[in-house]
C-alpha cells in the first residue's frame, strides 16, 4: 500500500502543489488557526507536507522548517519552490511512522496534515502520533489532519456524472465492507486514504497524552460550495474568512467538512 500511496503522489504532484489555491479556505483556516497557537519563531517539522504549501508559508515567516513527505518528488518540488522565493528550507523523503532521524525534543513545533489519512491501521496512526510527539518539546504545537467519512460520498455527489459511476459502485461496495472501518479495500480502485469519523480524532492524539486544544472543520460551512467566494479577491474574499474560522469549531459542522484540523499541545514537563 505504501507503493501505491507514493506513486500516486509521485504522479500529481503539481496538481498537489495547486489543489490549496483551489481549496482557499481551507488554508485561510488552518493557518488562521496556527497563526494563533504557533509560537513565534522557533523549529518547525512539516510532516507528510507534499509539495510544501505549509512549509514555504512557515519559511515565509521566519520559522526554521524541515519538511518531510513519503512522495520523493514531492520534497524536491518544495525545495526548488523555496528557492525560487529564497527561502531555506530542509527537505527529505521519508514516512511518518519513522521519525528517527530526528532527535527527541527537536522542534517547537509539528504539522502532521496528510500522513493520518493515508495510514489504514490504527496501529500505524498511533505509531505517527507517537513520533511526532517524540520529536516536539514539552509545551510545542502538534497540528494533525483527517479526511472525513463522508467527503468521498459528498465528492462523488457534488461530481456526479455518469463516469462517476464506477467510482460509486466502487464506495457503494466500501460500505457493504463495512462502514466502521473507514477506507476502500486493498483492492478497490479508489484514493487509498483512511477516512476518519469525527469522534476519532481527539482519542486518537491522546494515545500520546496530547493536549488537544481544538478539532476544527478545515473548510469550515464551505465546503464543496465555495466556488464562488475563490473567485473574490480583497475585502470580499476576506469578510469570509474570519466568520468561516470563528464557526469552524461547531461541532456540527465536523461530519460535513472534508478535512478536519485537530491542534494539540505536548504538556509541558
């Protein structure tokens, strides 16, 4: 599986590089959300990070960032984009279950937005948890992302055409294999990712006695009908932001968003 989950990135990591200007709130959010809890300079791991959206926007504000992802061509693409903007920023290949090469206590801080979702066991996603914590000093930010159990569904629907039909007879027999268990199949050809049910994650980032502040809707009330507002620009575009960030936390809204972001904080000794 892991293979399959790097090939994948492999092949659309320029479509990765830009899916964040297609999904602008979802960025306004999670960086609105980290604005407010990172601290204000300091080490900062980007794990699972992909082409680097995250890590240039920390680089762009001082941070020390270190980026890793499981998708070779993903970590090149970032450094060569942190260059073209010049900004340091250190790259690598590598997987979130396996922290090693990092020391105990390294950052102040850690992203880990993609890895969660492409982990299918319990075990794996609680290896990851683990690591990253390992790696944070006592009292430092841990951001954590999920893919929602409903987003596939709601994807397919929002696109529905008759040639997504192979895809849903695709969901249709993931839910005949049963619901609870949250990703396709091995078998089935579809995004190989654990889909996350909301009242997962805060359990989950306590198997690391985490500390978790907030588990927010990434897309906040947006999500999937936010085509218009990425066309605003200026004040229009930014009168959303603050309003869609202030309701992101509802817990209503978490089975309807297709991200989740959870914040934790390692407790201080």
């Amino acid at each position: 599986m892991r293979d399959k989950i790097r090939a994948y990135y492999d092949d659309i990591v320029e479509q990765e590089w830009g899916r964040l200007e297609r999904n602008r709130m979802e960025f306004a959010i999670t960086t609105r959300y980290l604005s407010q809890h990172l601290p204000g300079s300091g080490r900062v791991l980007d794990c699972g990070g992909g082409p680097g959206r995250y890590a240039l926007w920390l680089a762009e504000r001082g941070y020390d960032v270190s980026l890793i992802d499981l998708s070779p061509k993903c970590p090149e693409w970032a450094q060569r984009e942190a260059e073209r903007a010049s900004l340091r920023l250190e790259t690598a290949e590598g997987t979130a279950t396996d922290l090693s090469r990092f020391s105990d206590e390294s950052f102040d801080a850690a992203l880990l937005l993609g890895p969660l979702y492409h982990l299918h066991e319990q075990d794996e996603r609680e290896q990851a948890v683990l690591e990253i914590c390992r790696v944070v000093r006592p009292g430092g930010l841990i951001a954590a992302g999920f893919v929602t159990r409903t987003a596939p569904l709601r994807f397919l629907a929002k696109e529905a055409t008759e040639r997504t039909l192979e895809l849903l007879d695709a969901m249709r027999n993931v839910l005949a294999h049963g619901w609870d268990e949250g990703f396709p199949p091995p078998d089935e050809p579809a995004f190989y990712a654990y889909f996350a049910h909301p009242s997962e994650v805060e359990p989950l980032l306590r198997t690391a006695d985490l500390e978790v502040l907030g588990v927010y809707a990434a897309e906040g009330f947006v999500s999937m009908i936010d085509g218009a507002l990425n066309e605003l620009e200026g004040e229009a575009w930014d009168a959303w932001v603050p309003l869609n960030s202030e309701l992101a936390s509802d817990p209503t809204l978490l089975s309807g968003a297709e991200h989740l972001v959870a914040l934790a904080r390692r407790p201080p000794r």
